[in-house]
C-alpha cells in the first residue's frame, strides 16, 4: 500500500502530516490532549499496583508531561512523512492485534477502533521533533518515591534534549528529513480534525459512523496498514 497522493495533472501533492486516535475520542472538531490516566479509572492498589491501562498511561504521561514543560502546551502527537513506515509511528496498524485481558486467561478481541487523519499540509502550530530521540526521555522515566502513580522524567543534558528537538533546524529541513525515511515527528496544541484530506477507518461501520458525526464521505475510507 502506498501513500496517497491528491492532486490533478503536475499538481501532486502527498499527505505528510498522520494523526491517530480511537474512535471513541474522535468529535467532529477541534481536538486537545490531556493526560490519559485522568480519563482511566484509578485501581485499587493497596495489595500493590497492576499492569493495567491505568499504570500504563501514567508512565507515558510523565514523558507528555515532560514536553508539555517546554512546550507550553500538552501535546498532540502527529507522524511526518508520506509512506506506510511513517504512518505505522501512530500505532494505527495495531488495532488488529488480539490483545490478552487480565486477569482471565482467555484471549480476546479487546481492540479499541482507531481512526487515522491524514493531511497534506503541515498544522497550524506544529513544533517538529525527532522520534528516533523520543526513547531518551522514556528511558529516563524514574518513580517517585512519595508517589509510585506519579513517574517523572530526570533531568536530560542539554546535548539529549538538542537531539530531541533539534531547534536550528528549519520546517524545510525537517521535511528533507522526513522524505528520507528519518523518523520525524511533530506536536500541536490542538488540530482541527474537520480539515483533514483524508480520514482512515477499521471497517464500514466506523465508516458510517465518522460520516453521521459529520465528517465528508469522500475523505472517509476504510483501509488497512501492513504491520
């Protein structure tokens, strides 16, 4: 499966810009971002915290957290570039994998429907930053010993934050990178999802769905992305 590219004649243009989101948190709007462990119910950890969606999110919160310091802004996550590789940093690929619920040791289908927005041009408001970096602040994730459901990221030098956001660099060289298959990609405080020029879906119900809430039929299609 290749990129899609929207265009007539020598006007061919390619969509860059791939946000991903489950279908549950996807309005026909403007959306923001918000720690995902404040929308999770808090489990019962007095015998001792779980590997559950809640442990999970807060981990990951503490790096979000960590941008939203020196962004200003708690932020959306979008992938930069126009082939299947770049589209798969948003994890739209995932949502066929079964998935083992705990603490039954059935396997089910527990996978939330998650719909891919596509655009062509950059958002308003994107600050680009190298994902192939991303991994120094997950691994400098450490638990705070006053509170285990509050993780916080250690202070990074300034050589490992460069690296991340690599702030000399111009939006054109940041897009020289992305079409050379460089990991690259950008957070917005906000992105207006009624403008996307192409929105991906599981199957024809979310289909139907996405179009009810208002979205253009001729943007909306359903497809899958190799893993």
């Amino acid at each position: 499966m290749t990129s899609r590219r929207l265009g007539s004649g020598d006007a061919v243009q390619e969509l860059l810009f791939h946000h991903a989101r489950e279908i549950a948190y996807v309005r026909y709007g403007v959306a923001r971002a918000a720690p995902k462990s404040n929308l999770l119910p808090r489990p019962d950890c007095s015998a001792g915290c779980g590997d559950d969606d809640f442990h999970a999110a807060i981990w990951f919160d503490a790096a979000y957290r960590w941008a939203a310091q020196r962004l200003g802004f708690w932020p959306v996550f979008l992938a930069v570039g126009g082939d299947d590789e770049d589209k798969q940093m948003t994890g739209y690929q995932d949502q066929w994998l079964r998935l083992r619920r705990e603490p039954t040791d059935s396997v089910e289908e527990r996978r939330a429907s998650i719909v891919l927005f596509s655009w062509l041009e950059r958002p308003p408001g994107a600050v680009f930053m190298d994902f192939s970096a991303w991994h120094m602040v997950l691994n400098a994730i450490e638990l705070s010993g006053e509170d285990p459901h509050r993780p916080y990221v250690r202070p990074l030098s300034s050589w490992e934050e460069r690296q991340i956001w690599k702030r000399s660099w111009s939006a054109s060289a940041w897009m020289r990178a992305a079409r050379r298959h460089t990991s690259v990609q950008a957070v917005v405080p906000a992105l207006d999802l009624t403008t996307a020029d192409q929105v991906w879906c599981r199957n024809q119900t979310d289909r139907e769905h996405l179009v009810k809430l208002g979205f253009d039929p001729e943007t909306v299609m359903v497809r899958r992305l190799r893993r």
